[in-house]
C-alpha cells in the first residue's frame, strides 16, 4: 500500500472539539471504503474511556481503534487541522490528525514505521502543520519518504 | 545479562504501541542489550509477566497501581533522544 497517497490527505479549516475531531478522521476511512461506519463509533468511544493516549507526541495524534469486523482493509489517512484540536493531553494542542486501520494486529506494520521515521523530524513536522493545499502536503509527504 | 522481556503497551496493543515498540527494540539494540519487545494492550499489560511496561502518561496512571514491574513513561513517541535515554537509565537501574 502507498503511503498517504493524495486521496488520504484532507486539511480541516473549521475549529473542532475532541469527538469532532475524530469524527472527521473516522468519516474519511469509512469515505475512502476501509472501514464501517461503527469504527468511528469504537474509536471515539476508547477516547471515552481510555482518554487521549493516542496523542503521542507533541501536535501528532494517531486515532485508531482494534483490529475488529469495522475493518474492511489496513489503511492510514492524515487530517491537518488548521484549527490546532486540544484532546487534553500534555502534548496538546494537535495539528497532524492520522486515522489507523487495521485488519490484524501486525497488518501496518510498514506504513507505520515510515510514518514513525517521518515524524522523527521536527521541522518536516513543521513544515507539514503549515501546508495549505492537499499538493503541498503531498510533496512535503514524499520528498522525505521517496 | 538476560534477556529482558519489555512491553510497548496502548489502548489496545495495535497503533501506537507498535509504533513504540520499533523505536525500542533499536534503543536497545543502540546499547547492546537483549531485549524482546513486545506490544500489549492496557487491560492485560499489568497481568502479563515483563520487566517493564513503557507507555503514554494517561495510561501509566491507570497500571501503576496494579504493575509489578516498572512503569516508564514515553512522552513524545516519535522522539528517539527520549526514549533512548529513558531506555539507558533503566537498564542502568537494573545493573546497580
């Protein structure tokens, strides 16, 4: 699977609370066809109970939930929010959104650790926060990944 | 020494833990030392025998009570620096 193909970029202007947040995220895997709608629901509803873990690291958010019958193939989207969303975690408030998707526990393995080599570097971080047009967050994406 | 037996743990043992567990399986491997990293998720991480369990600070709060072994909070998850130096100072405080 390609990573973060232009089709799985989207930059969110309006401002968004926690579960609108994930909404979003969560709309746009069910849009591109690799998950059900529940997933959304499982996803916001670990926020719930499990709180915002899954901001791990200053301004990066991975959203995500289990491996379940949601899942209809392993995918990763990455919303770019405009509007900085606070979670209420230390490492607040987050710009680079990603959605997760996995059929089986070790079923992204490659996409994720591109991912995790990518954010690594700070100022690509950075740079990617100020992109404006889905073209801009492509390059910016895969002149460091290719 | 033996090799150690780590848990990279997350909500339910599939993102962000797998994303933890790569950057410490190679800060263990930066400082030779034997480690088998593996993923978990928080609601069997404190019942699975390990000699440490590093995780985001929400869900440290929720096994330090219950964990027999250290709990080792990673801040940024993509910040190799920091999780190198929190995996030297543990396998520091194993040697004294």
């Amino acid at each position: 699977m390609e990573l973060l193909e232009k089709s799985k970029l989207r930059i969110v202007e309006k401002s968004m609370t926690p579960v609108e947040a994930l909404s979003e995220v969560g709309n746009f895997l069910h849009e591109v066809g690799s998950t059900h709608a529940s997933y959304t629901e499982e996803m916001i509803d670990s926020f719930h109970t499990l709180g915002p873990y899954f901001v791990i690291a200053p301004s990066i958010a991975l959203a995500h939930s289990k491996p379940s019958s949601s899942v209809i193939q392993n995918d990763l989207v990455l919303v770019l929010c405009k509007q900085p969303v606070n979670f209420g975690s230390k490492n607040d408030p987050v710009t680079l959104l990603f959605g997760l998707c996995a059929k089986e526990a070790h079923g992204h393995m490659d996409v994720l650790m591109k991912v995790g080599e990518m954010l690594e570097d700070q100022d690509l971080v950075s740079e990617l926060s100020e992109c404006e047009t889905i073209e801009q967050l492509y390059n910016c994406i895969h002149q460091k990944t290719t | 020494m033996r090799e150690l037996q780590i848990q990279a743990v997350c909500g339910f043992g599939v993102g962000s833990s797998m994303l933890l567990k790569m950057k410490l399986s190679s800060a263990f491997k930066k400082i030779n030392v034997e480690a088998n990293v593996f993923t978990s998720d928080v609601a069997s991480a404190t019942s699975t025998k390990s000699d440490a369990i590093f995780t985001s600070s929400e869900l440290a709060e929720t096994m330090q009570a219950r964990a027999k072994c250290p709990v080792i909070v990673i801040n940024s998850f993509v910040n190799v620096a920091e999780i190198d130096e929190k995996v030297k100072s543990f396998v520091e405080s194993l040697e004294k």
